[in-house]
C-alpha cells in the first residue's frame, strides 16, 4: 500500500506513527502557538507596551519629582540628584518601565483573554474546553499528513516535478540503487526531477527531487551525487519528512499564512512588498521563526547529522563534503517560506564539514576540493538493472553498511 514508502516499516500505521513522533519539541510548539491564539498575545503585548509605555512616560515627565518619599528627598545631596535626575529623566524611565509592563501584561492578558470566561464560569468545562482545542489541532496535523502523503505525486507533478530522462536515470539509477545497497535498505523511493536552475534536494515522504540546477552544479559526477542521494534516502528512511509534514499539519493556518508570505517575498519585484507584508503579518512570521520552527531546531540538526553519518556509512563521504563546500546549505532550502526558514535550522556548513571529516586526513583552507575535480566516485556493487524508479536492490543482496536510526522499527 502507497509505493514509496519505506518497507522496512512493518505497516502503514507503524511508518506514520513513528514519523509523526519525531519531533515533539516541534510539535508541541505548533500546538501551542496556532490553537492558542500565540500571534494574538503577540498583538495585545505590543498594544499593551505602547499604552503603559506612553502613560509611564507622561507620567514620569509631569509628576516624576512628586513620587519621591519625602524621607528620600529630604536627604542632603541625594534628595537633590534624585529630584533633578527624575525631572530630566522621569519621562524616559517611566516610558521604559510602562513598556515592560505593558509587554508582560498584555502577553499574558492576550494568552488567558479566551479562556479566562470559559474558566470562570466552570473550570472543568475551560479544562474540556482547552483539550477539546488540542485534539483538534492534532487531528487538523494528522488529516494533512494523509492528504500529503496519499496525494503526494499528484502535489509535485502540479509543482513542476518530472520523470527523469532516459540519460538522466542512466546516471542516478546506479547511484541509487548502490546507495540503498550500502545502507541497507529493502527499497527506495522513486526519484523525480525539478527543473529548477536553483540546486534542490528535497527527500518527501514518498519520493526524492533532484533538480537539474544540482546536477549542473555538481558537474553530473557519481560521487557527488551519491554523496546527496544518500543523505537524502537517510532522511527518508528514517521517516523525518512524515515528521516535518505533521507539525507543518498541526500549525496549518499559520503554515499557509507564511509559506504564501515568503513565496511573495521571494518573488516580489517591488521592494516594499516585503515590508509591507511583514508589517501585515509580523505576528504570523514572529510566531514561526522565533518560536515554532526554534523548538524544531534541536531535533532537525540531528536528523541532518544522522543523514549526513549515514552518507559516510555508505562510502560517500568525500562527495557529500565536495557538495556541501560547493553548495551549502542552499540545496536543502526548500520551496516556500516556511521550508526555507526550517532549512535555516541546518548546523553550520564549517561544523558540518568538521563532522564529515577522515580522521586520518588533514583538510586545510581553503580546501583544495572545493574549485578542483570532484574525487572518484567510489566502487558500486553491482546494479540489480534498470527499472522503474522505486525498484529497489534485490532483499536478498549482501549489505555493506546500515542506514543510522535513532531506533529500529517496530515488527
């Protein structure tokens, strides 16, 4: 059921579950800044600043001397630096103190302004009343996973992905069924490409897109490509796209809201646009960038790490740093704002490199394979032919390597 999938998942439900599990840092804080009103609490702390920042600070300026205690102004010389700090000053520290706690207040008073009735009306009803919240957020999260899942080919095809070309499988069928091999996978997804100048390389829940600006930029070589396709089938493996597809699920509405602001703003020829719509939208794209995709942060460097160590277990070790020097992170960015951000997250490309490193071999700067001929690609097993993409290696060839995994798939 659905090809694509990784097999080694047991079931449908087993691959889904462990994928939407992934990330529960990411999740929770989907959850909780789309189903309980974060980019209000954003707006009502900013109202709140600039009301108490204005009061605190007519306040200071007209009745700052007033509000010292007697006991502290008839003191000798202190009395008077505080009586003349407060005159020339009164305003500004009173505008300071206003706005902090007109931040904190309207935060918290934005955060409790739909739930405070609930709850003071019936507490169990607002405790119902929030979990009933909840459940639906997650149920929204897992309704999209499998929209996105079960119509996934229809949803590149209409984004421009296509079959490759006979030359263009006749170079990535070897590669990838030799990936697989290394890294012991019973199948692999098919692959498509996007015409896109700009490099890509995206693993979805149930294929991988190369695009012909990578190819280019990778001068067609084996090994570099390798290098790519099997950080690429690591992720995939390990169902991390299933992971990033729920919490995108369980935050939809602001997902929609800043994936169309940040394809506006990519392709915007006016350069107020992007003003504009962040001065429209600011608590959408506050929400998500230092909020929402900040919790994913821990966990999505991890999943690049383990993809990258699972490349290196493969063979490709070399072609994978000859694509990262060459390309940085830009070939991981995504289509939309959303996923662009996300692939922000991604460890620096200097500590990723360090990571890929021979500790037998010295890497100096400037690394002489970054301008120069990409290194050989190193020896496949043998291909079990050419097919359809998505047939896989044959289950009963040796394998050579394993595919890391924070844990084995339930049987």
């Amino acid at each position: 059921m659905l090809t694509g999938r990784p097999s080694d998942f047991p079931s449908l439900t087993a691959w889904l579950s462990v994928g939407m599990g992934r990330s529960w840092r990411g999740l929770a804080a989907a959850l909780f800044g789309t189903w309980f009103y974060l980019p209000l609490a954003l707006i009502t702390a900013v109202l709140g600043a600039v009301v108490l920042g204005l009061v605190g600070f007519f306040s200071g300026v007209f009745g700052g001397p007033d509000q010292v205690p007697g006991v502290v102004a008839d003191l000798p010389l202190l009395g008077a630096a505080v009586d003349a700090f407060l005159l020339r000053s009164g305003g500004v520290v009173g505008g300071l103190v206003g706005m902090l706690l007109g931040l904190v207040l309207g935060f918290l008073g934005g955060l409790l302004l739909l739930w405070a009735p609930g709850f003071a009306d019936d507490p169990v009803a607002g405790t119902g009343s929030m979990l009933g919240v909840a459940g639906t957020g997650l149920l929204v999260g897992v309704l999209y996973t499998l929209y996105r899942v079960g119509f996934e080919p229809a949803i590149l095809r209409m984004s421009g992905a296509r079959r490759p070309s006979r030359r263009e499988w006749a170079l990535l069928e070897p590669i990838l069924a030799g990936a697989a091999h290394r890294l012991q996978l019973r199948n692999y997804p098919p692959v498509l490409i996007d015409d896109d100048p700009e490099p890509l390389a995206v693993a979805y829940t149930r294929h991988i897109i190369l695009s012909r600006g990578l190819l280019a930029a990778l001068d067609y070589h084996p090994a570099a490509i390798a290098g790519v396709v099997s950080h690429q089938l690591v992720h995939w493996r390990n169902a991390d796209p299933v992971s990033a597809v729920f919490v995108r699920g369980v935050a939809l509405p602001l997902y929609l809201v800043h994936a169309a602001a940040g394809w506006l703003i990519r392709h915007a020829r006016h350069p107020l646009v992007p003003a504009v719509l962040w001065l429209l939208l600011w608590p959408v794209m506050v929400t998500v960038r230092f909020f929402i995709l900040p919790a994913q942060a821990a966990d999505a460097r991890r999943a690049e790490l383990r993809a990258d160590r699972g490349a290196v277990l493969a063979g490709h070790r070399d072609g994978l740093r000859l694509a990262v020097i060459r390309l940085g992170q830009r070939f991981e960015g995504g289509r939309n704002g959303w996923t662009r951000a996300a692939s922000a997250l991604h460890p620096p490309v200097e500590l990723r490199l360090e990571r890929l490193e021979d500790p037998g071999r010295q890497y100096p700067l400037p690394d002489p394979t970054a301008a120069g001929p990409p290194p050989p690609a190193p020896p496949a097993p043998e291909s079990p032919g050419a097919g359809p993409p998505g047939a896989g290696p044959p289950a009963s060839a040796p394998a050579q390597r394993g595919v890391p995994v924070t844990a084995p798939p339930p049987r």
